[in-house]
C-alpha cells in the first residue's frame, strides 16, 4: 500500500501544480495580505495625523505669542512683566513658554521665570535641577536668556520675591512668568498685581473667562489665545 502511494505521489503532486485552483488559491492568499497591510499602513497614519497637527498648532501659537510681545519695549528703564497664563498645563506645555523665550531672546534680555511649582519643568528643559536660589539668575546655553526654576521660586520669602523682581526689572529687557495652573497658586493675586501683560492660553471658552475674571483685578493688560 505504500508503495503504491509513493508511485502515485508524483502524479498527484505534478497534477496539483498545474491545477487553476492552487494560482487561484494563491492570488487569493496575496490579494488578503495585501489588503490587510495596506488597512495596517492607514490606521498607522491616520494615529501619527494628530500628532504632527499638534506640533504645528504649538509652532503658530508660538509665533503668535512672540508677534504680541515684540513690541514689549522697557518703559523708563524698567522690563515689563509678562505673564504666561492656563489653567491646565494641556493649554499650556512648558515648551511653549521656553519656545517664546529663547525666540524673544534673538532681540532682547529674557528672564523666564517658572512658577509650576508641581513639576519643575524649566529645571528639567535646562537641566538645571540643584540650583540654589542664591545662585538666581541661572544662566542658559541660550544667548540673552536665564531662568529662575520653580524650586528656588519656591524658597523665596515674599519680601526677597519682590527685591529680586525689582533688579530683574533694571537689569532684562523682557521677564516672563511660566504659570501653566495660575488659578490654583496660592500667590495667584501677588502674581497678578506685579504684572503688566498677561498671555491667556485657553483651549475652550470657561477656563479662559476664569482667567480673564482672576487678571481683572489687576491693571495688567489681557491677550487671550486658543492653545
């Protein structure tokens, strides 16, 4: 019996390969693979679409930001105060805000000054996470711009806060306050009375009024973007 298999296995294999039904087969395999690589390669695309959208959305919102700013020239010898605002740090990531920096800084004397407290983000950007505050300002590898991180923000008495901003006033062109959850600082109102512009970052219609009612009771000018 198997020998009579053997003998009869070549024509059955020579029959198979030139049977219509095993191309057939074939195309049909090749035509499934295709199709399920070529689903797989538009989903793949249609997942990274949001992401570079959202890049380019953060490069016009900062060159946005800089074109409101330019124009934000030293009265008297003293540096205007310009404050970054949002209520959540999704309206408002720490690139932007060092983004608008190290751009004003091709023109002008820039001091960032970072008040997210919860996460540190300018000390993380520059690397500069040991810093005493008695080494304020820190320099940048960036020409014309230093940074005051929130943890030495943090340390400073409400007295020292407000001798260093007077000397950073005389001595940069243009200081910027990083405050990514303004409306939950506990000095949100100091904040707001030593401002002289404010930049309010909102993705939606509420947070933005919040805001603009928190910045009212100051004499602080208000630039509202959708971020």
């Amino acid at each position: 019996m198997n020998a009579a298999f053997a003998q009869g296995l070549p024509e059955w294999f020579n029959a198979l390969m030139y049977s219509p039904w095993l191309y057939a087969a074939a195309a049909g395999v090749f035509f499934v693979v295709f199709v399920c690589g070529l689903a797989a390669l538009l989903v793949g695309r249609k997942k990274k679409t949001p992401v570079s959208a959202s890049a380019g959305s953060k490069a016009d919102v900062v060159s946005e930001c800089c074109t409101l700013l330019s124009g934000q020239a030293k009265i008297n010898g003293q540096a205007r105060i310009i404050l970054l605002a949002a209520g959540s740090l999704r309206d408002l990531p720490v690139t932007v805000s060092v983004n608008v920096a190290v751009r004003l800084a091709n023109s002008h004397q820039c001091l960032l000054i970072d008040l997210d407290t919860k996460r540190d983000a300018v000390a993380h950007v520059f690397e500069v996470h040991g810093t005493d505050a008695s080494a304020l300002p820190v320099k940048t590898p960036v020409k014309n711009l230093s940074v005051w991180p929130a943890h030495c923000v943090s340390t400073l008495s409400p007295a020292k806060w407000e001798q260093m901003l007077a000397e950073a006033r005389r001595t940069y062109d243009i200081v910027l306050f990083n405050a990514p959850y303004l409306n939950r600082l506990e000095q949100s109102e100091q904040i707001v009375r030593c401002t002289d512009a404010a930049v309010v970052f909102s993705a939606d219609t509420p947070s933005a009024q919040s805001l603009c009612r928190l910045l009212s009771a100051g004499s602080c000018r208000v630039h509202k973007m959708r971020s």
